[in-house]
C-alpha cells in the first residue's frame, strides 16, 4: 500500500512527519509520488497563522474533488484529476485522508464535520494512535478515532529514509503563553524528552551516516531532564558523539527563547565545534513596551546585553531572528524602537512578518488593533532595511574559508553544489552531485544576492 505527506509549518512539524513515515516503512508500506494515486495521505497542519490555515482549508477543497472522483465508477474523468480518474479505472482503492497537526487539534471537534472528505482527525497527543488507523485501512475497515489524551509521546526516531540531515525532537509544548500565540493551546505544557532517549537516537541516525543534525523543540532552552538542563544536554551531545566517533559533524537547535538562553549555552556552545555557530533569537519586537503587552518576559534592554554576551564569547556567530510589526496599540514610536533594534543587532537574516489575529489568544481580544494597511506598510519598510544590512553583513564574510555541508546540485548550474555553513549561509561552488552529503572546505570568492559563491580548497 502507498502514502503520500503534506507537511505544513515548523520544523518540528517536519520531524513529526518523519517519525509517522518510519511507522509506514516498518508495515512495508512504499512512498506514493503523486497524493492522486497513495492508498492514504497524511495532512500534518499548522495553526500558527491564519494564512497557514487558509491554505490547508484549499487543500481540504481539492481533496474533496480527489475523493469523489476515487470514489467514482471507472471511465470517471476530471480535467484537474485526470490521474486519479485513470486510476480508478485501474481498480484502485478509496482514498483514506487523515489529517494531523496544530490545525487538527485546534479544529478538533468541527473540523470533520466541516470537511466530511476527512477520514480522520489526529490530534497533537493522539499521534501515538496512528498505528490503529494504519491497521483498520489495511483491513479495509474503519475505526473509531482516537481519543485525544493530555499526554505526549516522542517517537524512537524521527528520520528521513537517506537524508544526511535529521530533525532530533528533544523537548515538546510550550509555557510562555505569549499573548499572541497559539502554541501552548494546541502544543500544550511542556514535556521534555529523557537525555538517554536523545542519544540513543543520535546513535541510530549515526549508524545510518548521518551528518547534520537539529535538536527541536517549541523552546529548547527550557529543556529539563532532572538535573540535566540544555546546556549540560548540549555537552552531553558533543561528549558523546566524539566517544563513538560520530559521523555527525554538526549539532543544531531551534527554537530558542531569550529569557531561557543564559550564559552555560552560550560558553558550552563556544567551547564545542561541534555545535554550530548560528543562533536563532526571536526578539518579536524592540519596544520593552510592547514586549510586555506580548508577555514576552524580557525587555530591549536584556535582549541587547545577551546579544552582546553571545557576541563575545561566539565571534563568528551568525544571528537570526523574528519580529513582528503591528501588534495591538503598537505606535510609530515602537515602531521607530523595533527599527533602531534591527539596525543595532544586525541580524544577518529574519523572518518579519505583521501581526495576524489567532482566536483563542488574549491579543485577538486587544484594543486598539493596528489598521492592515499600517501592519503592512511598517513590514515593507522593515523588509528593505533587513535585505540591505543582510547583505552588508554577509559581504564582510567575504574571503574566509569554511567549512560547508554540501546539500545539493545547484539549480543555476549542474556544474555546481549548493550547500550550507556551519552559520546557515548558502554557498554554491563548482563540484559534483557525488559531494552530496559531504563536509567540504571552501574559500567565499563573493556574494551573490544571499548565497556566497566560493572555490574548494
């Protein structure tokens, strides 16, 4: 039998995905390459932005197309599904839709209903359930959905069949309850994952040759294992990966809070190379003022000193962040700190975006709600400026030699690799597709838009 993913969403989202599919390749299931012709395919959605949902809602519309022409006698035929129409002709079997993730578990109770071409709805906590519904379309029968419990399991691994880069799920759930987000109502509390658990896993993805890996978690600087908290995690990772020899050379992790990431991260970070130097801080905002409103539990002030700490003691870090504009009774002077603070921290890349009202969080619920117009025209305004300092900060690498993990072909040229820094910059140099999934030196000759061009040494 076939499966087909859409996966929506963070990274975490990403490895959830993955960790399903592991179950599917363990029951001989094959991976279908078209969602017209899989036995079943698996929505995992994300509810962080209405935009997010909106998109995932279209989808649900072609699928109820997709259904009914699978469910059509043969000679059925759509102009937009002519393949699953030759398929029915085949003698295929219905379509089995499950549909997973944040979005599920906010629309839990309606989202069925509203979409009767669902089959199932999976929560974020039923997912340990899967396995019956994998079993019940096996049997050619239905059966009852699961029923959303308050607990969450992690799976054993999280892998992609051949990927040289894996997602390491080590914490899960969320406790801030910023005022705009809608994390911990479909995330819920936070659990953390059992250090044994992570290196075991870190085990099994090196016995598969697995070069890159990423520790995820909604805020991973809160990791608690008893007395084991990230940072000692993190040097227990470095320590145990140069015991056995590893063939992962690089550790990841996102996404972090501000007021978690204290001075132990930032020193293990420095003292071990096998632990990137590339830092996502989500900063949201640089008025303390609207900090505050978003329950953010830091001010301007604290953000820029732990900049400057991880700034010292990391030299060559490469700083990410997200920021939002337009939150409810943001003004133009907030607007002028958000600004300020860019230009002060000069992130080397960001993901901006204006604020987008999610039921069920205290900021929906705000006075004083920034007119669209506003939102969109301080975005733009944020946008030309970080596309200018992104590429003043990347021209200063300029001349270094690096250390790369080769990703892929090139798409501007098959004559040329594409891969990433140890600081998440794209470099493309001329090589091989047999680089793929190798650590190569490289010399930056020059920068092209946002991605170095370089030559191997």
């Amino acid at each position: 039998m076939t499966y087909f993913f859409e996966t929506y969403g963070c990274q975490m989202n990403s490895a959830e995905s993955a960790s399903l599919e592991q179950l599917l390749i363990a029951r001989r299931w094959t991976k279908a390459d078209d969602p017209q012709v899989a036995d079943m395919v698996i929505i995992n959605t994300c509810s962080v932005r209405a935009t997010a949902e909106n998109r995932i809602f279209g989808r649900l519309g072609w699928y109820s197309g997709l259904k009914a022409v699978r469910s059509t006698v043969p000679g059925a035929k759509s102009k937009s599904l002519e393949r699953a129409a030759a398929y029915v002709q085949d003698g295929a079997k219905p379509l089995t839709l499950v549909v997973t993730g944040c979005m599920a578990e906010r629309l839990l109770s309606s989202l069925k209903k509203d979409y009767p071409c669902i089959d199932y709805v999976v929560g974020t906590f039923a997912k340990q359930h899967f396995g019956d519904i994998v079993t019940a379309v096996e049997e050619h029968r239905y059966t009852d959905a699961p029923d959303d419990v308050p607990s969450y399991e992690f799976a054993p691994l999280s892998y992609e069949p051949g990927a040289f880069s894996s997602f390491v799920p080590i914490m899960h759930g969320c406790n801030n309850f910023c005022t705009y987000c809608i994390v911990p109502y479909v995330r819920g509390r936070e659990v953390s994952r059992p250090a044994d658990e992570i290196l075991a896993e870190l085990d099994t993805l090196s016995s598969y040759g697995v070069k890159e890996v990423t520790l995820l978690g909604q805020n991973v600087n809160s990791y608690r294992d008893g007395d084991v908290d990230f940072a000692e995690l993190l040097k227990m990772i470095a320590d145990h990966l140069a015991a056995v020899k590893s063939p992962v050379g690089w550790v990841r992790f996102m996404s972090s809070h501000p007021k978690d990431l204290n001075d132990k991260v930032i020193k293990v970070i420095s003292e071990n190379p096998v632990l990137c130097h590339h830092i996502h801080l989500p900063v949201q905002h640089g008025s303390s003022r609207i900090l505050k409103a978003m329950n953010r539990r830091y001010d301007r002030e604290s953000y820029l000193a732990l900049v400057n700490r991880i700034r010292e003691a990391i030299p060559d870090v490469s700083l990410t962040t997200d920021i939002m504009l337009g939150f409810p009774g943001e003004t133009e002077a907030d607007f002028s700190e958000a600004v300020s603070l860019m230009q002060t921290v000069r992130y080397e890349n960001a993901f901006m975006y204006y604020y987008n009202p999610r039921e069920g969080t205290p900021a929906c619920k705000m006075d004083n709600q920034v007119p669209l117009d506003i939102k969109k025209d301080r975005l733009q305004k944020i946008i030309d400026m970080q596309l200018k300092i992104t590429a003043e900060e990347m021209q200063k690498r300029v001349g270094n030699t690096v250390r790369v993990l080769v990703e892929s072909v090139s798409r501007d040229s098959k004559a040329e690799v594409l891969g990433k820094t140890a600081q998440d910059e794209r470099v493309a140099f001329a090589g091989a597709a047999s680089l793929i999934g190798s650590f190569m030196t490289v010399r930056i000759t020059e920068l092209n838009g946002q991605t170095f061009k370089g030559i191997a040494v």
